[in-house]
C-alpha cells in the first residue's frame, strides 16, 4: 500500500510539472489580462497610480524626465554660455560716465602776477570703447565651440545609456516575472498533493515522513517566491529611478519577451560594418585630441601680441560765465601693441608641456581606436555564441519535454522507475530555467553590439535620423 501511495504521488508530481510546462511555454507571461484587454487598459487608463508601458514607451518616458539627462542638456547650455563670453571678450567694450564738480568759490592763482582763474562748478559726461584682439582670444573662442560639441556628444551618449539601461531592466523584469508565475504555479500543484498526502496519513495508508517531504518542498517554494519578488521589486525600482517615476506609481509591462526578440534583427548586427565615427566614445576621443590641440596652440601664442585701442568722448559743461580754461580735449583716440619680449621661460615651459600633453592624447586616441575595434570583434563573438546557446536551449527544452512525457507514459506502464520520472522532471525545469537566462544573455549581447555601433536613435531629432 505504501508503495502504491508513493507511486500514485510521482505520478501527481509528473503531471503537474507536465501540466506546468504546458501552461507555460516559452513566453513570459503577463498580468493575467488578455493582449486585448491590455491594450484597452493602456490606451484608457482609469487609474492614475498605475502607469502602462511598451518597450518603446518606456524608454521614451525616461528620455524625456531623467534627472541625469536633463543635467546633461543643461551642461550643453552652459557650455554655449562659456562660449559666448569667450566670444564677447572680443567685442568692443563700451562705458559711460557722469560726474560733477566743485571747487568752492578757488580761483587759480598764476604767481605774483595778479592774475587769477576762476574754477567754476562743472559737470561732465563721457563714453570711452575699447577693444582688445589676441591670438589667445580667438584660440579661447574655439576651445569654447569643442566644449559645446564634447557636451553634445555627451548628452547623447547619456540618453543612449539610459535607453538601454531601461531596455536591460524592462527584459530582467520580465525574466523575473516568469520566474515568479512558474513557481506560484508549482506551488499551487505541491500544496495540492500536499493534502492529499496529509489525508492519506490520516487514513492509514501513508507515513508521515512521506507527507513532510512535500510539505520541505511546499516551505522551500514559499522562499523561492518570496524572494524571486524581492528581486523583482529591485527591479521595479531601478526603473522608477531610471524613468523618475514615483515610488507610489505601479508599473505594468505590456510586452511579452517574444514579442520582444528580433532575430533577424541582430543576426543583421553581425554582417554592419564598424564605422568608428559613430561610435560616441570615439568622437569624444576625437574632441578631445582637438581640444588639446588647440590648448597648444593656446599655449604658443603667449609669444603672441596683443593689439588693443580705444575710443574717447568727453563732454564738459561749466555752470558759470566766468572766464576759465577747458584743457580737456572732447575726443581721444589709442592705439596699443603690446609684445611680450622675456618671461623668464614660463611661456616656454607652458608650451612644451602643453606639446607633450597634445601627444599624450594623440596615443590615447590610437589606443581607444585598437580597443574599439576589438572589442567589435569580441561582442559579435559573445552575439554569436549568445544566439548559438539560445538555439540550444531551445531545443533542450523541446527534448526534455518529450523525454518527460516519454517516461511519464512508460512509468503508467511500468516500463520505467520512479527515479527515472523524478529526475526528467528536474531536467525540464532545469532546462526552461536555463532557456530562459539563455534568452536573457542573447538580448543583453545584442544591446552591446547596438550600442557599440550606435544603431539606435533614441533622442534624435528627424533630421538625423
């Protein structure tokens, strides 16, 4: 009888993990809606607190309100800031003047000869434009339009990390979210048998060791759950901080990972060619070779003259009809050439160290150049293989089912032993939970090579796309 029991028990455990894989094939699951249903709700919305999102939806909303993107469009704006004021040192500089005075009642005495002049209250008003042109103005105007176009770069590469990032976590959380499903439905078929068990001790026909085995298993899935929940409320959270949502906001995926999975798409990645110019971090490294190019140059002309001139207007007005003398002339030109001839070797100390600066920089870029192009080579490797093992774990899955459902049909027969069920049911679950980090891994690989390659678009405007 007891033999009987534990047979009729390997029997119901098969059938679940069967009745599991059938329930759950090779997709992730969602909210338990209908795709009709989850479209309706997403375009109508009727709470607030619970915020819908695709794939593309998603990352749009983060491009739109993280914090760390709109400091980067505001490091552009300053950058232009600097710029212009590099820009305006250049232009004539313009100041006014209004003053007045007194002297009360003193008279200019011309020694012992009598005579006397007076110095009457007076007012006058003045303009003086000045302007001064250098070869290090002009190098500090262009160095400031490299500062913009670094930001610029900057800006975009960061909105490119913050899509992909919300894309990695946007498939982790479905991954996560499969994870959870299977095992709740697990759990549900060991609670079950569980109670059978304990209702077959009750009656005799079975110990209790037999029915605390399944319930060591029903406590261990309890703690798998829970923490596969814990996990993936990390998630969760991770993207309200990508996507600057609300701790009081739920987020529901609408999306399902095959839905999601484009094949064809990132086969295509592994025959594009590597154009390096597209790449954001080798047109950082491009800037600023030409940003320390021109900091040499910067530095050279301090040997460099510098040429100012100026423009004067003085307007006088005495409040008295007594004879005086204006010696203040109404207009004033100036020209100044100011060449630097010894500073002691500080200028060519800064020049030199500026020149080994500016070679510094150009081995960094051949060096960034080499390190690129392989690593091209090594992320279409990891695609390659990537894909390779997702085919594979596909297929398992496929096999591994039909081994279980071979030895379950074998085992009602007596063909086969109860060892040989348990252990095809422990390779199908193994071999679904191995498809599914394998198709985790495939996307990753693919979000690498795209992002290596710049072929996304995300935050570009029509006409660069």
């Amino acid at each position: 009888m007891r033999q009987s029991f534990k047979t009729t028990a390997l029997l119901c455990c098969a059938a679940a993990v069967s009745m599991t894989a059938e329930a759950f094939p090779l997709q992730t699951l969602q909210t338990g809606l209908p795709q009709e249903q989850q479209t309706q709700v997403q375009q109508e919305p009727a709470d607030s607190s619970v915020l819908y999102f695709t794939l593309e939806e998603a990352m749009s909303y983060a491009l739109e309100h993280n914090w760390d993107l709109q400091n980067s469009s505001l490091a552009v704006r300053q950058a232009e800031a600097d710029r212009w004021a590099a820009i305006a040192g250049m232009l004539p500089q313009v100041n006014g003047t209004l003053d007045y005075s007194n002297y009360m009642g003193y008279e200019m005495a011309f020694g012992e000869t009598g005579l006397s002049i007076a110095m009457p209250p007076y007012g006058s008003i003045g303009v003086n434009a000045s302007m001064a042109v250098s070869g290090a103005q002009i190098i500090s105007a262009l160095i400031g339009k490299l500062s913009i176009e670094m930001s610029d770069v900057t800006y975009r590469q960061s909105q490119q990390e913050v899509a992909e990032q919300v894309r990695l976590l946007y498939f982790s959380a479905l991954v996560s979210r499969q994870t959870i499903d299977l095992l709740e439905n697990n759990l549900e078929t060991v609670r079950r048998l569980h109670a059978f068990s304990q209702k077959s001790v009750e009656a005799g026909v079975a110990e209790q060791v037999d029915a605390d085995q399944i319930m060591v298993q029903v406590a261990t899935l309890e703690t798998s759950i829970n923490e596969a929940r814990r996990g993936l409320e990390m998630v969760y959270n991770s993207m309200r901080l990508q996507m600057n949502i609300g701790f009081d906001k739920e987020i529901v995926l609408t999306q399902t990972l095959d839905e999601l999975m484009d094949v064809e798409h990132s086969l295509d990645l592994l025959y594009d060619d590597f154009i390096l110019e597209n790449n954001f971090s080798y047109q950082l490294a491009l800037k600023s070779t030409d940003l320390y190019r021109q900091q040499k140059n910067l530095a050279g002309w301090a040997y460099g003259p510098t040429l100012s001139a100026f423009y004067q207007y003085t307007g006088r007005k005495y409040f008295s009809d007594e004879m005086t003398m204006n010696m203040t002339p109404p207009n004033m030109v100036g020209l100044t050439l100011s060449i630097p001839i010894f500073s002691s070797g500080r200028n060519f100390t800064s020049f030199q160290k500026a020149k080994l600066e500016y070679q510094k920089q150009l081995n960094t870029l051949e060096s960034t150049e080499m390190a690129l192009n392989i690593q091209h080579r090594q992320l279409k490797y990891n695609l390659s293989s990537a894909y390779e093992r997702y085919l594979t774990q596909k297929k398992n899955v496929e096999v591994s089912q039909s081994v279980f459902d071979n030895i379950s049909k074998k085992y009602e027969f007596g063909y086969s032993s109860s060892l040989d069920v348990t252990n095809s049911a422990t390779t199908l679950i193994s071999a679904q939970s191995t498809y599914v980090q394998a198709a985790l891994d495939y996307v990753t690989a693919q979000i690498e090579l795209e992002k290596l390659l710049n072929k996304n678009t995300y935050g570009q405007t029509e006409a660069e796309k």
